[in-house]
C-alpha cells in the first residue's frame, strides 16, 4: 500500500539508484528493468520507510549530507587518533565501562542515527537501547565520567544536535 | 568431551581430508603449477557456448549459466524439483502450526529500524543477480537465496506479523512457487510442443536452434540503442527460477520460525 505517491516516487528513485549501482552499467534495458523492480518493491516499503512524507525536504537533506562529511572525516579521525594513542601508548589510560546516556528525541530515525553515530566512532558501542527510559547503554573505553548528563555531554551531544535537525523540527 | 578435543579433532579431519584431495588430484593430472591445459569437456563448453551456429550456442556470454540452464536444463530442473519437494516436506511437517506471532522480544530499536532499511534493498540487488544471470555470474537460484534474506531480517526484527502485514502470505508464496516451477517446465517443453506442431525436430529444453532441430527461443533483441541480449531461454528460467527459489525459501523460514524453532 501507498499512501503517499510524492514519497512512492522517491523511495523508488532510491532503490532505482541502487539496482542500477549494483548491476554497474547504464543503458535503456537497465533502466526500464531498474525503474519497474525498483517501483515494485517501493510499492511495499513506502509505508514502512516514510511514516510522514511532509517531513522530506531538501533542506534536511543537505543537512544530512552536511552531517555526513563532517562526521566520516573530522569527528571519525578524531576518534580513532584517541585509540590509536591508547593501543601505542605503553601505559594507556584506558577506563573501560558501560554507561546510560540519555537522549531527548523521539523519532525512530534520529534515535537510531545517534546510536550508530557512537557505534561507528571507535572507543565507544551501544550495547542496548532502552526506548521507556529513553536512554542509550554505551559501552566506553575512556569512561572519565559515569553521571548521565555528563557521559552524555561527552558521547552523543553533538550526534543528537544534528539528529534533531535532521529528522525533528 | 572438552570442546578443544572437539576442535582439535575436526581440524585435523578437514585438513587431513583437504590433503588426501589435493595429492588425488595432482596424481590423476588433474591439478598443480605443470597443468596448463583445461579438460577436453571444458574447451568443448568454453569455445562452443559464444559461437554462433556450434553445437552449444547459448546466445549468452556467461559459460556457466549456459551449461546449467541449457545444456544441462533437464538435470538443473529436476534439482528445482527437489527443493519444491523438499519444502513442500517442511510444510507438511509442520502443517497445522502455521500463524503469527508477535514482535519478538529483546530486539532493539536500531534492529527494527535498520531491518526495515535494509530488507528493500536486498530484493533490489536480489533482483538485479537473478535478472542478469545470462550476462554476469548469478542467476535465479543466487537471486533468489539472497531474496530469503530479507524475510530473515525482518522476522528477526519484528516477528511474522510483519511479513504477513506486508504481503509475505502462506497461499500467495505457495502460489508464486508451484508457478514458478510450472513455468520452468512449460518453458522446457515450449521448442517441443512447437516442434510437434510444425512436424520438425526439437528437444526438451532446446535453447537455441541446432543442426539437427530449426527452431528455438529469442535470443536477443536488436535495438538502435545496440542489442539487448536475453540469451534465449536462459532470461525465462532464471526468473520463474527465482520465483520458485525465493517464495520457497521464505516459506520454509516462515514455518519453521513458527512452529517456534524461530525463538527459545
């Protein structure tokens, strides 16, 4: 079922974009076979992908893309410069626990951005998400703090800042 | 047992059996640096299948799926054949304990959310290897086991409910999958019946046309963009073989997961 066509036509570009990706070559039979398996299965998953169409503009998408670049060059290389001292170091002051982050949005989308954000950067791992207490459990290599706000402050404040541009708002 | 014994025991076996292969092998002529020519079977295959005119033109350039769809075609169906059978036997097994259950408990939200992210684009590219099995390596039984990914993702994530929810029926996959089956036996026994109607020469799953019998599929489509290659009935059974592969493999894991081998 669809209950948006604006974002029916959208999630199929996307998965039009990724047959096409995945096969590697571009002529007109791709396109024709891309563009009808790639509506067909966005038949089903619109709904399941885009709970409120009126939230996808270009503004956010940019954003995210802003998000995207910073993320994966500064905020990564910072990250893995902090291990990396940790596994070259011959005394490193490692101080591994696990701590309660908690998070203040509430679309599904942003929560998980947030937890893959601090998954993917290394030294810290949500091991488990806690959706009524609405808080993150971060496993934390360089655990200089264990209060909530504090942890929080130091792991995910500034992934949920643009979570919360991205998907809320 | 302790579990090392255990590990020890299967290593030696794996690697003691690995050897025993090897040293038959290269002691038959069939293996090592020294063999520089392929079997006569496989020059036959390698410089038949992309000629035209020769004893196995397939109109495809992909040697392997030519093989096993059109020189092969009737031993690759009975294979189908024992994997239709071989579900319908789960089925039957655990007929009777056929519902839904709830979401799954102990799944995260970043599970759920990224099952549901993921599960669309494994079909696509499930999709794209069944289709271009005359073209590059894949085909209809590769698409259609990397198709029954996407029914795991989602059980994992959010239970039967969800997959019945968005369409995965008992009565529609069992449908696709006796069609898909039908379909590649009718496609098989097509160059037959026509040959039977028209008083000449044809086989069972024929391809293309032969020497001894004039008449065969399509095999590709000349266009002004260039021509697109179908490799005759090479397209046909890897897409009715998809279908049977897929809708059958995502029977099988919904019954077993409800009849609670799914969850403990």
């Amino acid at each position: 079922m669809v209950k948006s066509i604006y974002a029916y036509l959208i999630v199929g570009l996307i998965l039009l974009g990724i047959y096409i990706l995945y096969t590697g070559s571009v002529s007109m039979m791709e396109l024709i076979l891309g563009a009808i398996v790639g509506f067909s299965v966005a038949y089903i998953f619109t709904d399941e992908w885009i709970k409120k169409p009126s939230k996808l503009n270009l503004r956010r998408l940019s954003i995210l893309i802003a998000y995207a670049l910073k993320y994966f060059t500064v905020i990564e290389a910072k990250a893995h410069w902090s291990v990396v001292k940790a596994i070259l170091s011959p005394k490193p002051s490692l101080k591994p626990a696990i701590v309660r982050v908690p998070y203040r949005v509430s679309d599904e989308y942003a929560i998980v951005t947030i937890a893959n954000s601090i998954t993917n950067t290394p030294g810290t791992v949500v091991v488990d998400v806690s959706e009524d207490k609405k808080a993150l459990f971060v496993h934390w290599l360089f655990a200089e703090v264990t209060e909530d706000e504090e942890a929080r402050k130091h792991i995910s404040a500034e992934f949920e800042s643009w979570a919360k541009l991205i998907f809320e708002g | 047992m302790k579990s090392s014994t255990h590990a020890a025991i299967s290593v030696t076996v794996a690697l003691i059996f690995a050897l025993t292969v090897a040293i038959a092998l290269i002691k038959l002529g069939f293996a090592g640096p020294w063999v520089t020519q392929n079997i006569n079977l496989a020059n036959m295959f390698l410089t038949g299948v992309p000629v035209p005119h020769s004893c196995c033109f397939s109109a495809s350039p992909e040697v392997v799926t030519s093989v096993i769809w059109d020189e092969r075609g009737i031993d690759t169906f009975y294979e189908t054949s024992v994997l239709f059978l071989a579900i319908i036997g789960t089925l039957y097994v655990l007929a009777g304990t056929f519902k839904a259950r709830p979401t799954p408990e102990g799944m995260t939200l970043i599970v759920r959310v990224i099952s549901k992210l993921v599960a669309p684009i494994i079909i696509v590219v499930s999709l794209s290897v069944a289709l271009h099995g005359h073209l590059t390596p894949g085909g209809g039984f590769q698409g259609g086991a990397i198709f029954a990914v996407a029914p795991v993702l989602l059980l994992a994530g959010w239970g039967s409910s969800k997959l019945l929810s968005l369409g995965f029926e008992r009565d529609t996959l069992l449908s696709l999958r006796v069609t898909g089956v039908l379909l590649i036996a009718l496609t098989g026994i097509g160059t037959l019946i026509i040959g039977l109607l028209k008083g000449v020469n044809a086989y069972v799953f024929l391809n293309q046309p032969k020497p001894q019998a004039p008449i065969g599929y399509l095999g590709w489509i000349s266009t002004p963009w260039g021509n697109i290659v179908l490799g005759g009935t090479l397209i046909l059974l890897n897409i009715f073989e998809f279908l049977a592969v897929a809708a059958g493999f995502t029977l099988a894991i919904l019954a077993v997961d409800s009849s609670g081998g799914g969850k403990e």
